[in-house]
C-alpha cells in the first residue's frame, strides 16, 4: 500500500481524474514499481493482481480495525488510505476496460 500512496497521493492532491490521460503516468509508475517488488513483468495480469489487493485492502472494516489497533496500542492514527485506494482502484479499472 506504501508504493501506491507514494505514487498517487501527489496526483490526488493535484486533482488528477483517475480515468483521464493524465493518470497514465501515475499508474505505469506505480504497476513498474509493484512488478519490481514482485519480480514480474508490468502486464495486464500484473495490474489484475494489483486491482484485487487494492479491492481488498479498500475495505473499510480493514480501515476500522487498523485505527482500533492504533487506539489500544497507543500509536498514532495514520491518515486514511482510502482516498488513495479509491482513485487507484478507479485508475485501473479504467485501463482495464480501455
């Protein structure tokens, strides 16, 4: 999830539209870096691979119980990655479809 929220966070906050053109770079860099940390190539099933972790990751009772862990244990709440998984997920199934 810290490749994807490195590699998207930017263009969320630029106000990218996952589906637009502009996106293409966003994905290519993080789907490059996800084929290198699982010793892949960058192909269509690679970015299927990576849509259903996202999917999967993207589930707010994962959210929940991560910010629950935070509070018992006394560590700080991280920020919400659900904005970055949600435009991620929008991103790739985007180029799926294309």
């Amino acid at each position: 999830m810290a490749l994807v929220r490195d590699e998207v966070t930017p263009a969320l906050a630029a106000g990218v539209d996952p589906a637009s053109p502009a996106a293409e770079p966003v994905v290519a860099a993080a789907t490059a870096r996800y084929a290198r940390l699982c010793g892949r190539p960058d192909d269509a099933d690679l970015r299927r691979r990576l849509l259903t972790r996202l999917t999967a990751a993207n589930d707010p009772r994962r959210e929940r119980y991560l910010h629950l862990l935070s509070v018992v244990n006394g560590w700080s709440v991280g920020e919400s990655l659900a904005p970055v998984l949600d435009w991620s997920i929008r991103a790739l199934r985007a180029r799926a479809a294309g």
